[in-house]
C-alpha cells in the first residue's frame, strides 16, 4: 500500500518541551525493533482527528472571556479513546497530539481496551476562582458533546484539573443528553461514581514497579534510598507507600525546593502539594533546590514533577543508579542517551504511572456495572495488572542486549496496536 511521508518537523534543542517530537522520535526506535506493516506504521504516526473549540465563559465580574481547547484523538483500535484533560496556559495541539500518542502506547503496555487521547484548555487554573472553573468546564462539555463519550472517548483529570471537574463535566454532559452517565469521564469522587484509590494511583504504580525493578536487579527494597522530585499526587503516594514497604525516602521536593535527610524523611507527615501547597519547604529547616535532587546519591530517583526534568546539562551528574519516570516525559531523549551509556536504567512513564489508567479502566467498569468495588481490592487489581505489565515488559529487554527499558515497554505496546490494526484491517 502506498502511504505519503511523513510532514518533517524541525529538529528540537536540547532542553526544549516538544512532546510530540519526542513521542515520534520513541515511536520509530520501538518500530526498528517490531516487523509492523509499514502503512500501519505511518498511520500511528499521526493521530486519528485533533479537535480545535472555543470555550467562552463568563468571568465573575461579568466579562466574557475566550479560550482555545484542544482534544487530540490518537489510536482507538483497541477500544475508545482515552486520556486526560489539563488546565495550562502553555497547552499545544501538538502537546496533546504527543501525549495522545503516549495515552496509546501506556494503555496497550497494560493491555486495556482503550486507545490514547488527551485535551487541554489554554487557560491558566490558578487565575480562576471556583465558579469561573465551573462555568469553564460546563461550557467544555458542551463544545466537546458530540466527540466524548462512554463508548468513545473518557477524559480524565490532568494538570490543572481534578475529581471537582471530572464531576462538573459529567453533570453537563449527563444534562445534555438527558441521561445520567457517569461513564463520560473518569477520576470523578466516589460519591458520583468514582472510584476508590483513583487519586492515588499513578504514584502506587511507581512504586510497585520500583519494587519489581529493583527485585528484577537483586537489590533490596528494605533500606532502599529514594528521591522523589515532586510531592503531588504522583510523588508523594509513591514515596509514602516505599516508605510503608520499607525503603528509606531520604528525599522530596516540590517547586520551591526539597528536603533531603539521609538517614529518611517522615513523608507521612509531610503535606502534599494538593493538601498543603509548598508545604515541602514550610516543613524543611534546611532546603536543597530542585537540581541538587536529582543527583542525590541513592539507589532509585523519581522524577515525577514535570516533563523534560533530566537533560543533556544534569544527566552526567545523576548518581542513582535507577531512574524511574513518576511524571510524562520526565527524560529528554539526550538525556536518556547518556543515562543508557552510564548503565543507569530508566524505567519509562508508560509503564510505571500507568497506575492511573488502569484504575480509571476499574472506575469505568463499575460505572457501567453500576457496581463499586471496596478500595482493597482496586489495590489488589491494580496490583495483579502492573504484575502483569512489568512481567511482559521484563521478557521483553530481557530477550534481547539491544532494548532499553523504555524500548522494550514500546515493542510490547507497539506489538499490541500494530496486530489489532491487521486483525481489524482499513475500512474500504
């Protein structure tokens, strides 16, 4: 079959925060390493649609105010769209398109029956007051109305958005179609459908596979020292259950700074930034910046603030000596080229906070079972289906000396996307 080539992009500096160049730059790695039907190849390339809306809300002094929203829509081969939904004033189409990208390859990794997406408002979350994010999130479920859906296309919070949104969203969506569907959107509280241990999710996930990566290396997990970068919802619930298992978090910061002790931190007492903004430097007598985190030495440091925290510049200082991704493209590709030449292994975002997608997957079986499950045993679900993740990625780089970690995720989920494609043919 003939395809046409794919539109060149120009090449990306060191340090820049091109997603999307990143996401196609692993997506032809992986596919030098998977036998994929070259047209099936060049489809994955490029997401399926990309949706560009207005939102026009009202501001509380009664001024109208426009913003842009995007809702990219990748690969639904394996099931509906799925993937967050983020408030930032710095969101891009081709940022969703990337992390669109990535929602397809974290979503066959644990083998769901979703296929990737993600959106985002260019607004800024901090300049609204509640009822301004009320009447913008409404108003967005009304222009994105006829392109979600249960059996379509699910958001989910992201950057900037939470439980209180993803209710809001499914109230206007379930008012616009005249029927209650808790299904529309994950990550919503409990009380309206949501599921237990959604919140916590993506940070249990890390470190359940921290636990697996370090078995996997014949290391122990009891007196393990870990730096987490990032204190929210991702890195705090990832130290705080090490630290229930046993590791010693000797470190954590968020954007003002971090804490670092060597003999370990009390992480259970310490606020995470949603319970108590910049709670970490309130709390340290002594502050390290950010940078110095990351080349802390201990066994295992998780980035999981935002996206390109490692680089060409901090990479050759990095004294861990695993590296496990808790944020969306924590590593720049330099970056990951001289932690690879190092011998320090980097477990990828699509495998270690994919926590948070495979719960929202449980939330959208109750919602559609209209049954809940008790927390224990998401927590037990979720850990049965990281198990199995891990282990399929495992029997990946393990099989050949080529494959870095996060090449071997990609064979895995690129294997997966690329036999429903063949199986499912192209419509005429």
């Amino acid at each position: 079959m003939a395809t046409q080539p794919t539109p060149e992009r120009p090449a990306v500096e060191e340090g820049t925060t091109d997603i999307l160049e990143t996401a196609l730059a692993q997506l032809e790695r992986a596919a030098s390493h998977v036998s994929v039907d070259p047209a099936i190849l060049e489809r994955l390339r490029h997401p399926a649609r990309v949706h560009r809306v207005t939102v026009p809300f009202e501001r509380d002094d009664g001024t109208i105010e426009i913003a842009t929203a995007y809702r990219a829509q990748h690969d639904s081969v394996r099931g509906p769209f799925k993937g967050g939904m983020r408030y930032h004033p710095d969101v891009t189409e081709a940022e969703c398109i990337g992390l669109a990208m990535w929602m397809t390859w974290k979503c066959a990794v644990m083998d769901l029956p979703f296929g990737g997406a993600k959106g985002g408002v260019v607004v800024d979350p901090k300049s609204l007051s509640e009822d301004e994010a009320e009447r913008l999130t409404r108003r967005l479920a009304q222009e994105l109305r006829t392109v979600v859906g249960p059996d379509h296309d699910i958001p989910a919070p992201d950057m900037g958005t939470g439980g209180r949104e993803m209710a809001w969203f499914m109230d206007a969506y379930s008012m616009q179609t005249g029927e209650n569907a808790p299904g529309v959107v994950t990550g919503k509280p409990p009380v309206v459908g949501g599921s237990h241990g959604r919140e916590e999710a993506p940070g249990r996930s890390v470190a359940i596979i921290t636990r697996e990566m370090l078995e996997y290396y014949d290391r122990p997990l009891e007196g393990a020292t870990i730096a987490v970068q990032g204190f929210g919802s991702v890195g705090a619930n990832a130290a705080r259950a090490l630290d229930s298992w046993g590791a010693d978090v000797v470190a954590v910061s968020d954007v003002t700074g971090g804490l670092y002790d060597p003999d370990g931190l009390p992480v259970s007492n310490i606020p995470t930034h949603q319970e108590e903004p910049e709670a970490v430097a309130n709390y340290a007598s002594d502050s390290i910046p950010n940078e110095e985190l990351l080349t802390l030495d201990v066994d295992v440091l998780i980035p999981a603030a935002v996206s390109n925290s490692l680089t060409a510049a901090n990479a050759p200082d990095v004294q861990a000596d695993f590296v496990v991704e808790g944020a969306n493209g924590p590593t720049t590709t330099a970056a990951e080229t001289i932690l690879t030449e190092r011998t320090i292994p980097v477990i990828p975002d699509v495998l270690a906070n994919a926590g948070g997608v495979t719960v929202s997957y449980f939330e959208w079986l109750q919602d559609r079972s209209r049954r809940r499950w008790s927390l224990e045993r998401v927590r037990n679900e979720l850990n049965d289906e990281m198990l199995t993740a891990w282990n399929a990625v495992a029997r990946e780089y393990t099989s050949s000396d080529e494959l870095t970690w996060r090449e071997a995720a990609y064979v895995v989920a690129l294997s997966r996307v690329a036999s429903a494609h063949d199986a499912r043919g192209l419509w005429p």
